[in-house]
C-alpha cells in the first residue's frame, strides 16, 4: 500500500510538472525552469492538498491537523498539513520557484494571488453532503476562486489578471471523501441513492467545477486520482469482509 501511495503521488508529481513546463527535459528541467514566464497555482480538494484552511473554520479535530506531531520534520510546528512536512502542492510550487502557497482562509494574506493560492480543505468532498458544516465543499472553494478571480481583475486589470488565470495550473486531490464516508459513517444520503447514481453526483459536480473554471479562462488541470479505498485501514477495520472498492 505504501508503494503504491508513493508511486501515484510520484506520477502525479511528474505530470503535474509536465504541465507546469510542456517543453522541459529531464536534462534541461531546472534551467527551463528558471527561464519559463510565471505559472500560478491554484489548489483544490482535500487533506492530500489541505496546508491549513481548516484552522480557521469551525472544523472538527479528525479534519483539523494543528497539533502535534505534525510539521515537526520540516516547518517545526503544525501548520495544519496533513503531514510532518510538506505536501504535494508545496513541492510543485518549489519546483516553479514560487513561495508556498497560502491557505485562503488564512487572516492577513493580503490578498495576493498573483501566485496563485489554496483552497483544500481536509474531510471536504464534491457533495455539499460530504461532512456538511465542518468543512469547504468543492464548491464553496469554486465561491472562493470566483472571489480571487474578481480581486485579480481590480488589483490587476482584466487583461493581466486573464493571463494569469489562463497560464495557471489547477490542481485537484476530490472524490475520496465522498466515496469512503459512506463505508465508515451511516450515511443516509449514500442509503438513498443507487451506487450508480451517487458516483454520478460525484462526478458531475467535480465536471461542473471544471466547466466554470474553464469558462473563467483555465486551461492546465491536473488531478490526484482515487486509491484502493478498500485498503485503508479504517475501512478494513469497519468493514473486514468488503470487496475491492
């Protein structure tokens, strides 16, 4: 399980870079890299991505990572990652030499998304159902990215601030939540529905999402998909004799 965790997030990694610089070589990436004009990045979904929003909702402590030991191999305190270090989106952010992105519920950030800024939040999902009230849907956060796209616009200009969104990567880590509540929760949302149509819920907000962002002029996404949610050990525990999920 863990290798495969690794290899996905290494893929993901890879690809994510490639979009970030389609011309790159792996001989020539740092200084392709450095040559290249700015990227933003503009993060959604989950723990996988979350690097502190939840702080600063009224969240529950199994979404919420701002207590020890997380952040003590790298940042030296929690800093609401899920992790000791840093996250996916910090590195892609490093490799495109741009400062760690902020969560954008963080008080005081100025508001500059010039960069770009994060949106995750731990425990959230695509369904407004997925742990409802204690956490940003994926469309509350498609409510936030419509705010950074109008304080561009004012800050910047429309024709600047179009640039910026249309160069910018959007990155997604959604689904899981949605998929695994119900094997770990008495979801009576999930009991009413048909398997079939729920996972079409899913799918057609993530699609909606993606529509909107694409008419606001994004055009590079990139995606973390599913792992095998039957592995996970509080799944197998609750449910020892489940099937492949």
């Amino acid at each position: 399980m863990a290798a495969l965790g690794f290899l996905k997030y290494y893929l993901f990694l890879h690809v994510a870079v490639f979009v970030l610089f389609p011309n790159s070589s792996h001989a020539a990436d740092h200084r392709l890299a450095n040559s290249k004009k700015h990227v933003a990045l503009f993060v959604f979904g989950d723990s996988l991505f979350d690097v502190g929003n939840n702080n600063y909702i009224n969240s529950t402590a199994g979404t919420q990572a701002n207590y020890w030991p997380y952040g003590e191999t790298f940042f030296n305190r929690p800093t609401g990652r899920f992790s000791d270090g840093r996250l996916i989106p910090d590195f892609i952010a490093e490799y495109a030499k741009l400062p760690l992105l902020p969560p954008y519920k963080q008080p005081g950030n100025n508001h500059q998304y010039s960069n770009g800024v994060n949106f995750a939040s731990a425990g959230a999902g695509a369904l407004v159902e997925t742990q409802q009230g204690t956490v940003i849907d994926l469309n509350m956060q498609l409510i936030y990215f419509k705010n950074v796209k109008k304080v561009l616009e004012q800050d910047m200009g429309e024709t600047e601030a179009k640039k910026i969104l249309s160069t910018a990567v959007y990155l997604f880590s959604v689904g899981t939540n949605d998929y695994l509540l119900p094997f770990v929760t008495n979801s009576s949302f999930f009991q009413l529905n048909s398997p079939e149509d729920y996972a079409k819920m899913v799918i057609g907000n993530i699609t909606d999402v993606i529509k909107e962002i694409y008419e606001a002029g994004g055009r590079k996404f990139a995606f973390v998909s599913l792992g095998p949610l039957d592995c996970v050990p509080r799944v197998r525990v609750l449910n020892p004799h489940i099937k492949v999920i």
